[in-house]
C-alpha cells in the first residue's frame, strides 16, 4: 500500500463523515462538500492503485530476468 492510496481512503472517510453530518443538520453545502472530498479521494486512490500495479510489474519484470 502507498502513500496515495492511503491518502485517498482517508480522504474517503472524512468525506463521507462530512457528507452525514451535513444531512443531519440540513447543511446542503456541507453535503456537497463531502461528497466532492469522496470523489477526490476515489481519484487519489485509484492513482495509488496505478503506482502500485506499476511497481509491482516492474518488480516481477526484474525477478524473472537471468
């Protein structure tokens, strides 16, 4: 696990913890805002997900050269 797929998931959760708390006390932009972290953190994550795909392909790459 990287960095950014650490962040992103961070990221996730607070967004979603923002994203309650605005319903429950009726704040519409507190909603918004909350999503709009969750979707910023589906992107962070899903880059660190990239990363990590790459350096694990170049990590078998190397282990498989004679």
């Amino acid at each position: 696990m990287n960095k950014d797929q650490i962040k992103g998931e961070l990221k996730i959760i607070a967004g979603k913890f923002e994203e309650a708390v605005g319903g429950i006390v009726a704040n519409p932009k507190q909603q918004l805002n909350g999503q709009s972290k969750q979707i910023t953190g589906h992107v962070q994550k899903g880059i660190g997900n990239i990363k990590q795909a790459v350096d694990d392909i170049a990590d078998d790459a190397g282990s498989n050269i004679d």
